[in-house]
C-alpha cells in the first residue's frame, strides 16, 4: 500500500512577498524613486498580480506604515519601565532600529505626508506618542536617580517639556542629519551600526546637564563599549 505523500509546504502569500519587497526597494531607492512596475519586476510578477493586492501604490505605504505603527507603539510601552541611563539607552536604540527599518518614511518624511492623507494625520499621533514616551523616560530616570539637580530630584517642568521636545525631534530627523551628511552611503546597511549608535547618543545626549556624575560616566562609557565593537572602516 502506497504511503500518503506529505503535502508541499505552501508557498508564501504574495501580498506577504510585495510589501517585503517593497519595503527593500523603498528603503535602498527611496519611495520617489519606486514604481509598481519596478516593485513587479523584482518579483517577477505581472503589474496585474500587483494590483490585485494593492490597487495603487499608497495602499502598500499605508500597509508599511501600519506594521511600523503597530511595532512603535508596542515599543514605546517600554518608556515606562525606564529606570537607569542603561535602560535608556537601550529604549532608543531600538527605536533607531525600528526606525532605521522603515526608513523609507523618514528619508521621505515631507514627500510623503504632502501625498498622502493617512500619514499626514497618523504622523502627528506618532509625535504626540513619541512625546509621551519620552516624557515617560524622564520621570523614570528622575525615579531612579540618574537625573538630578542641586536641591532638586527631577528635571525642572518648565524644562522638561522642550528638552522632550528637542529629543522628539532627533528621533524623527536623525536619518535625514545622516543622509545629508553623506548621501551615497549613510542609508545603506553597512552604515546603520554607526548611524544608531550616534542617534541614539545625541538624543540622550540632550539630558547630560542633568545627568548625575555616576550617570553621565556611564553612559559615556555605554557609547564607547558600542563604538568599539563597530567594524572599522
């Protein structure tokens, strides 16, 4: 009697494949720069194929963006259980790390919310939670001691909002920073070690006047454990 043949492992969905490829094209190419018919062609499928999943091109962006949505905010919940300059440092380095995944909608931020309605909406939503989040950090920071001042245990209100503020803003600009910086490789994949590793430094950087002397020198010496176990170029 013949034995039953085990069925083939199922090919994975196509819609599945075209946001992954998409994605990379967008992250190497910039969104400008990628059409449905390159997207298409990388997977080798017809432009109808394509359609059928995503009838236009900002479908497959809003479908990036809400799996980057979805990751953020599941992130950001850890601003909360911030306590030590190495929690912190930990908390924005995986945030330039899930930036740095999608980071078509950064090095493409304005185009994109000049385009398209849902992300110029959902954008502002991401600020307000990124300044939550900060925020968050902060007070956890004060709690557990790293920041303080003379007579003081916590960053001055009237400070804190636009030192939040300024944090806000190097998390949502620093890949743009880079790529100006240098704009044929400050994208690529062997850059992102190094890019990371300076965003998040300079976004924690903004609390050193309020970093107590034990927290400062370690976070200092976080930064230069990082930087030596980069690749040399």
């Amino acid at each position: 009697m013949a034995t039953a043949s085990k069925d083939p492992k199922p090919p994975r969905r196509t819609a599945e494949r075209i946001l992954e490829v998409a994605l990379d094209l967008f992250n190497r190419f910039g969104e400008p720069n990628v059409s449905t018919t390159l997207i298409s062609a990388e997977l080798k499928i017809s432009p109808g194929n394509l359609y059928y999943h995503y009838p236009a091109k900002d479908e497959l962006i809003n479908s990036l963006f809400g799996r980057y949505e979805q990751s953020l905010v599941e992130l950001l919940r850890a601003a909360d259980d911030v306590r030590h300059v190495e929690d912190a440092w930990l908390f924005f380095h995986m945030l330039f790390e899930l930036i740095w995944r999608y980071r078509f909608l950064y090095r493409d931020l304005n185009d994109l919310l000049s385009k398209n309605r849902r992300l110029e909406t959902q954008f502002q939503k991401i600020l307000d939670e990124k300044s939550h989040a900060v925020r968050a950090v902060l007070d956890g920071l004060a709690r557990g001691g790293a920041i303080t001042q003379p007579g003081k245990s916590a960053i001055d209100g009237r400070e804190a909002e636009p030192v939040a503020t300024a944090m806000v803003v190097v998390l949502t600009y620093w890949l743009s920073f880079e790529y100006v910086r240098d704009p044929r490789r400050a994208l690529e994949p062997e850059a992102a070690g190094a890019a990371l590793l300076r965003g998040a430094f300079h976004v924690l950087s903004l609390l050193m006047p309020y970093l107590d002397a034990a927290a400062r020198e370690h976070l200092l010496a976080l930064v230069g454990n990082y930087q030596n176990a980069l690749p040399k170029r």
